[in-house]
C-alpha cells in the first residue's frame, strides 16, 4: 500500500475536516484518535470506515490495532508523521487516527435505570469524563441534548475511554423532548444543583432516575430544573468553593450505584 | 507606573523561569495563572510577591483582582499582552498573572483526620483536581510524594481552583517516611487500588485515615501498599475499563466524607 506523504491528499483532507463540528453533522462521522481509543471503537464493533496510522515505527499498541482493523476489512492507510500530526488534536499525536460513523441511539432506544442527563454542557473534557463514570456507575445510559458540546468532539471522545463506544447516547435531543419521554416512561427526574434541596447521600436515588446536570458556569436553565421532582446538591466544606462538574457528577453517580448495590 | 513591554525585561524574565520545575526549585516561588486563582491566593493571604497585569483592557475580574493586590502593598505591574503571554501557560490567558513564594506545610503540620496521599503522581490536572476534590469532602490536609507531579506546576495551581491556598499540603516527602509518620500517629492507612479487597462502599473510612493514591499507569509500588492497613476499590461496572485517577479519589474521599457525616 502506497504511503501518503501529503497533507492535502483528498483522503486527508476529508478526514481532517472531521475536526469541525459543522462537517461531523454533514457527514455523519468523526474521528477517533489514539491507539486505546480506536481498540475500543474496534472491539466494541463502532462503524470504523477507515484507519490513518505511522507508516513506520508507531510502536506495538499501534501494531496491534492495525491489525486488528485489517482482520475486520477496515481499510488500513500509512502515512508519514507530519500527515498523521495534521488529523489529531492532541500535542503529542499517539500515531494511529480512525474514522469512524457515529454511534449514538435514539431516545426512545436509551434503556430505562439510571440516566445522567447533561443539558448545555459546554467542555468535551467534561463530557467525555461524565462518560466514562456514567458507565463505570452502572448507568444504563446517558443523554446529551441539543446546545451542549458535540459528543464526537474528539476530546470527549478522546476522554470517554471508550465509553463512547458502549454505553447507549441520545444525542442532539431538546431538553423538553428528554423531559417528556421520561416522564412518559414513569422515571423519576432529579437536577444537580450547587444550592439542591437535599443531599445526595440522603436522597433516594434507587429505581428509574434520571439526573439532570447543566452548565458549567450557569447550571440548569430555570425552565428546566422546574420539572425535576427534586433537587439534589454534593455537601461541600464550607472553605471549598466548588466542586467541577465532572467531579460532582461522578460523586452523584456512585453515589447512586451504592444505594442499588445495597437493593440487590 | 511604567508599562513593560518587553518579553525581556528583567523583571519578566525572572518571572518566566518559574515556568520550569528546576528553577521553582531554586527559588522556592511559583506562578499562579488568571484572575480566579491569583484572587484565591489573596484572599487565603498567600505570600504573593508580584502581579503582572494586562496594562489595559483586561476586564473587571482583573481590575477587582489587581485592587486588591493594591490595598494589600504588593506590586503590581502593567504588561503589555505579549508579555502577559509570555508568563501564562494557557491557550488563552486571563490577563493576570501573579508570583507568590511557596505555601506548602511540613508533613508534621497536616493535621490528623482524612489524608489523601499521593504516591508519584504524574499529571499536574489529576493533582489539582484531587487537591479540590480533597479540599470540598472535608480533608484535613494532603501529602504529594517525591517523584510526583511538582504541586507548583502552574496547571496544577490552576486545576485545584484556590485549594492549593488554604488546605493544608506537604509536599516532596519520601513515601517512607509519610508512612512512619502516619504510624507514629496512630492514623489508619488505606491504599486505592483498582483490584483492592474491599470496596469502598462497605470499608470504614471514618477516624483518623489516610487513602494513599499512586500513579496513574502503574498504581502504588508494592512496597507502599504493603505497607497500608488494608486496599480498597471503586466496585465499577464489568464493561467500564476503569475509573480515571481523580475521578477513583473523588469517589473514595466522598465516601469517606459520607460515613464521617453519618457519624457525626
């Protein structure tokens, strides 16, 4: 297979206009970066259409998933340093960057349990890292909706470990849209909120619960955190200031797994 | 006051050097970066000994920060953008960076209670972001190893958003001797291991307890978790990989602060 040595051969450039939220939505795909990242995407069977890797001396962990693509058909490109360099974001590029479809699911396909909500997030490190505790908390899946940060930016994907790959995401949907269906479905909606009425360790997050987080400068927006059923806060030490929102996220999360760890 | 407008201005100069490791070493000061932090440090009253401020235009956070260095007597000097530039590590500076001397405690100062201890601990985000995770459960205080991240690193000041100024932190000690002095004490040691014996969820972590962290990749050596009273794990879910290393201690240090809530 012939190297691509050109940062403007037509195949890179369409790759790396992937890059841009507004070419994602066009073209319905994104870009994976990094060899644990793309062994996921693979082993959790994402739509991958194309790998770009080093085409000499990117390591073992590039190696492998390479391989691992040529067993599927994925079509495999090399390419040299400063053309991989130019498809992923990262200061220090891990030599392998895939293609791949999107992976999100419907809202009505979202399976009913715990569901973090995240409405108007804005940083993809915070979503990615959301993610990924999400997943790990036992989530049964995650909703971002239209107005927050793309969940193909390739920091969140980058940060979701993986996540991406296997936990059920609706994406895209409107924050009223989210609302209605759960309530269709009986779910119980809880927000996050610095101020929330109850403690988290003391509110009952077991059974059907969505959880609502917003902003990370302006929290939920009024209209939306009106149609919780109860607000909750992370009790914080006084002298603290905060916490960021993936952390009291995560706290949130646990904290739900705990209580139905304790059910089953 | 004169404006500087030279990236080689003394002053500026002895300023950017703080930027390496070696030479915050030599001189025992640091930098902290945007209003948000160098407004924390004030307030904490760190022993701040320089403002660089945008000389115009930076904002009202700026201007209420600089105000306040005012009242208290520390210099504060006008800088042209690209001299603010020059001394700020982020992509996009917030027009104000401040130099203080160090503000680290000795190990024989943290006061007893939770201590998270961080055992060569590579990246500066995770440290600042435990560190403000630490600071909100309630810690008395935290220990950075030897071979860890430097607690000066401008993004780690930066990630524990103020904590850095008012917990109590010891830093650059050998795990040895932390692990004596812990003992001398009396405190219970627990070290966070990803295959730890017990889960978090059912260990006592109320009284004096310290919760050793290690790095990132390689987790704690074994000769330091051969020395901790018993290991625990964040139980996660089967198809998670893992837990990132500040979002396992923000679980830990919340559970923690969970059961000493209850018991009090």
């Amino acid at each position: 297979v012939a190297v691509i040595a050109s940062r403007d051969n037509q195949r890179v450039l369409a790759a790396r206009r992937l890059q841009l939220r507004k070419h994602r939505e066009r073209e319905r795909r994104f870009l994976i970066e990094g060899p644990h990242a793309v062994e996921e995407a693979l082993v959790w069977s994402a739509p991958v259409t194309e790998v770009f890797h080093l085409w000499d001396g990117a390591g073992r962990a590039v190696d492998r998933v390479v391989a691992l693509a040529r067993e599927r058909g994925i079509p495999c490109v090399p390419v040299t340093r400063p053309v991989l360099e130019s498809l992923d974001s990262t200061e220090t590029p891990q030599g392998v960057v895939a293609v791949s479809e999107r992976v999100d699911v419907g809202l009505e396909t979202v399976p009913t349990g715990l569901v973090p909500v995240l409405v108007e997030v804005q940083d993809p490190g915070n979503l990615g890292a959301i993610l990924r505790s999400a997943d790990a908390a036992g989530s049964a899946g995650l909703v971002v909706t239209a107005g927050s940060v793309d969940l193909y930016n390739p920091k969140a994907v980058r940060s979701s470990a993986g996540s991406v790959f296997h936990l059920p995401v609706a994406r895209d949907v409107r924050p009223e849209a989210v609302v209605s269906e759960l309530r269709r479905r009986g779910i119980r909606i809880v927000a996050a909120a610095a101020d929330g009425r109850e403690s988290v360790f003391t509110s009952n997050l077991t059974g059907p619960v969505a959880v609502l987080f917003g902003n990370e400068a302006r929290g939920l927006p009024d209209e939306v955190a009106a149609q919780a059923d109860t607000t909750v806060r992370v009790p914080i030490e006084a002298r603290a200031e905060s916490l960021n929102l993936a952390a009291a996220a995560t706290v949130i999360l646990f904290e739900a797994a705990r209580q139905r760890a304790l059910q089953s």
